[in-house]
C-alpha cells in the first residue's frame, strides 16, 4: 500500500506528455485533473485521449476529473486599459457602456446586493464597495483600492446574490466532450446552491452516463450552504483560490476545517485545492508554511490534495509529486489511527453505517491489517474509508469505472475482479486477489463485508473474518 492521502494533479503544457503522465503516475499521482476552462475541443479531446494512453500501478488507466469552468464573471469588452484612483466612484455593468464604467460578462443579473458588499477584480488586487443598486444589471461603486482594470480580469462579489445560470453553453459542451472522453468525476465550479447538483445530474443522466459530481466550494454563497450543498453532490472540493477572494483569507483555514469535518461525517470524499506547493511552480524546493499547510490538510482528514499550476505550467512537476509525497507519507507515520479511530465513533445512522463501522471495529479490535470491501457501486468503500481505519482498505469490484473514481477516496486500493451474482462466491474471490498481490501470510486474517443482494446500492449487510488460503 502506499499512501493514504490520494494526490490529483493538473495536466497542462509540462506534463502534456505520456512518458511524463507515467512519471507522475510512477511517483504517486492517483487521479488527473483536467482544466476544462482553457483550449478548444480538439485541446481538451486529446488531453483525454494522452491520459488514457497510460496505466496505473492497479493495471488499468489514471483516473479523470473533468472540471467544467463554470460561469466565472470576468471584465469583458474593455477596448483598453482603465485606471481607477481610490475614492472615486464607478459602474460595474453589463448593460451600459461608457466612460465611468466597468463592463462584465453578459449573462449575470444583481439579485440581492448586502450591506457593504464589494467587487474584487483581478483576485483582490483592485476593491470596490457597492454604494447602490442602478438595475440588476448595473451597480455603483466606489473604489477602495485602486489599481489598473484590463480585460479578461476575474470579478468576484461577495455580498451580492447573482442570478447566473450554474451551467453555461460552454461548460454544457464541456460536459460532453468529457463523458464521451472517459471522464471518472465531474467537477462543477462556482456552485451556490445544493440545487446546482440537481442539475448536471440531469444533464449527466440525458446523455446516458451516471458519473459522480463534485462540488467545489469556492463561493461565499457555498459557504453558507456548506451543508446542504454536502449532502446533495457526490464529493467536494475546497478551491482556495476563488474562496479567498470571495471571503477575507484569514477565515479560509477555518472554513477548509469545517468542510472536512461535514464532508467526514456525510462520507463525502473532500479535495483540498489551489497553492499546495505554489512556489514550486518555480522554485525547486517548497517554503516550510506550504509543508505546514499539507500537513494540516491531512490532519484534519482530506481525501486528496490537489496541485493546478504546479504540474500544469511549473518547471518542476515531477518533484512537485515527490514532496508532496513525503510529506504525505510523514504527516501519516504520526497519526495514531487507532486513537482517531475511537474518536469519530458517531453518528450511526443506519444498517450500512453500522456494518462499516463495524468491521472497523473488528479489525481494531483483533488487530486485524486488512479491510476487503466488495462493492459494485463504490458506497460500501467509502463508507468503510469514513472512519479511517488503521487497517488498509481493499476495494474488489468488477467494474473498471467504479475502481478509477474510488482512487480519489482517502485509503482506499481497488482492484477489479471478476463479475460475481452470488455471495457464495466473494469468500473465493477475495481470497485469490489477496494472494495474487501477496497482501497477506498465509492463515492471516482479513475482515470480509459488502452488501447482498450482489449489486444493490446502499445495501451493506453482511460482515465476515476469514483467513487467507494460499
């Protein structure tokens, strides 16, 4: 086994190559992220064809997280260069057009604007505060902290309620070039709303597919909807990039706390993402406040880390992975699993819930190495992963599709098996994997569970320790 922390990284112009990818791969990569908001649809086929032209440790191709780009407001239409100065007043707007006014992108309305909410341009760099509402399209400003507005500059407003669709032409485009391309997760950015997942599952399940959908948290309005927006998608992500604009930086560390610890508790794998190891885009080696960072990131129980810039564009992607993980693998050696494991014995709400907890229980308490969970939709995994056991988590599946999206979730190392329609026949199968990858001596115990009927979801029922049959 390695490590337990997965590690997802983004593929761009250093690693746009398959001998590279296989480093990567080679070094510790779990799952490849792909940045669905640069590139044409040629670009963006052939990164998924490059991906699949690679093979994992597990024999089958690196799992795909396809990240739609979301309707990100940018300045948009600036024939030129506009200098603010501080205290005077302006227009952001995508309605008029003049001297004294900050055109945006097209299709966003002001629903709602809060007492002192602002206008951030360029990730914070120039502030404006809103002083009223002219329309829903038109809002007047005055500037805070002046600075030099260019076209294709990123606007964020936090305190104000935008109407803007959740899924634009582009990313409904995006979403099936990835589908038909392979893609294992779909990430959608800039969600508001657990309403948001309600619809690219549709859009998903039209095109014929079923493929689980992550929320990333990088909204203030995501903020306060946190655990609704949880309980709705299939995973999370925390994008520390937008957030930090979004809300004052010094509140990001708390609320990356908070997301782990509801994800953690609603089984929701959750991904920690944007300026892990940011000076490494450059520099060959990481500041200490970037080790920190991980290491608290791990603590506090992340699925998976996430680089962008540092495998996308830097200069060093291959040791980029290589800190990471050590670092992983050090934050690691120092947690007592078992204490942890006693801690987060709460909340058992159900059959499933309790047949994982379990056999978490039993492997504690004979200490017991290994947890093989068999599972043909991937929820038994994961609920076993929720409670972090010290025990290593094997997840036998048959199908391909299910072991590639489990690679993101914390623990877990899946194998595919053959297809099985009895539960008479998991004991043997189980058995042969076991010992084809030499996991176990021989009579050593392993903890047995999944669910029966074979193939029904949520249906965790059963629990067995065996002994290993060479």
């Amino acid at each position: 086994m390695r490590q337990r922390t997965k590690i997802i990284a983004t593929v761009g112009p250093s690693c746009l190559n398959n001998i590279m990818i296989q480093k990567l791969i080679n070094v510790g990569v779990n799952c490849f992220r792909v940045n669905l908001s640069h590139g044409t649809s040629k670009e963006k086929k052939k990164v998924f064809q490059l991906i699949k032209t690679t093979i994992t440790h597990s024999g089958f191709r690196p799992t795909i997280l396809a990240d739609l780009a979301g309707p990100k407001i940018r300045v948009s239409g600036l024939r030129k260069d506009m200098v603010l100065n501080e205290g005077e007043e302006i227009v952001i707007s995508n309605e008029q057009l003049g001297k004294n006014v900050i055109p945006v992108s097209k299709n966003v309305k002001f629903r709602r604007v809060e007492d002192g909410a602002k206008i951030l341009i360029n990730d914070g760099l120039i502030t404006l505060k809103v002083i009223k509402e002219l329309s829903e399209r038109s809002l007047l400003c005055k500037i805070i902290i002046p600075g030099v507005v260019q076209n294709r500059k990123g606007v964020n407003f936090p305190g104000v309620e935008l109407n803007i669709p959740s899924l634009t032409d582009q990313d409904e485009e995006d979403l099936k070039l990835s589908l038909t391309n392979g893609a294992d997760w779909i990430a959608l950015s800039f969600v508001r709303a657990a309403s948001d997942y309600d619809l690219v599952k549709s859009k998903i399940k039209n095109l014929g597919y079923d493929t689980p959908v992550m929320a990333k948290i990088e909204k203030w309005e995501a903020v306060n909807n946190a655990k609704k927006i949880i309980n709705s998608f299939d995973a999370v992500m925390v994008a520390r990039g937008d957030l930090g604009v979004e809300v004052p930086s010094e509140k990001v560390p708390l609320i990356q706390k908070k997301i782990i610890e509801k994800a953690r508790e609603a089984g929701k794998p959750v991904v920690i993402a944007t300026q892990l190891l940011d000076s490494m885009i450059e520099r060959p080696v990481p500041t200490r406040a970037e080790i920190s960072d991980i290491a608290n990131s791990i603590f506090d129980g992340a699925d998976a880390l996430m680089v962008t810039g540092e495998t996308a564009i830097g200069k060093h992607p291959k040791r980029v992975i290589k800190v990471l993980l050590r670092v992983i693998k050090e934050t690691e050696s120092s947690i007592n699993y078992k204490n942890y494991f006693k801690y987060k014995r709460r909340k058992i709400l159900n059959t499933a819930r309790a047949i994982s907890h379990a056999a978490c229980s039993v492997a504690h308490d004979q200490r017991i190495e290994t947890i093989v969970t068999m599972t043909h939709t991937g929820s038994t995994a994961r609920m076993v992963s929720r409670y972090r056991p010290k025990s290593r988590i094997v997840a036998m599946t048959p199908f391909r599709s299910i072991a590639r999206q489990l690679e993101i979730v914390w623990g877990i190392k899946s194998f595919v098996v053959s297809a099985y329609d009895s539960s008479d026949e998991i004991p043997q199968i189980a058995n042969s994997v076991l010992n084809e990858e030499g996991f176990l001596l021989e009579k050593e115990k392993f903890v047995l569970t999944g669910g029966v009927p074979v193939g029904i979801k949520g249906t965790t029922n059963y629990l067995s320790v065996l002994k290993v049959n060479h």
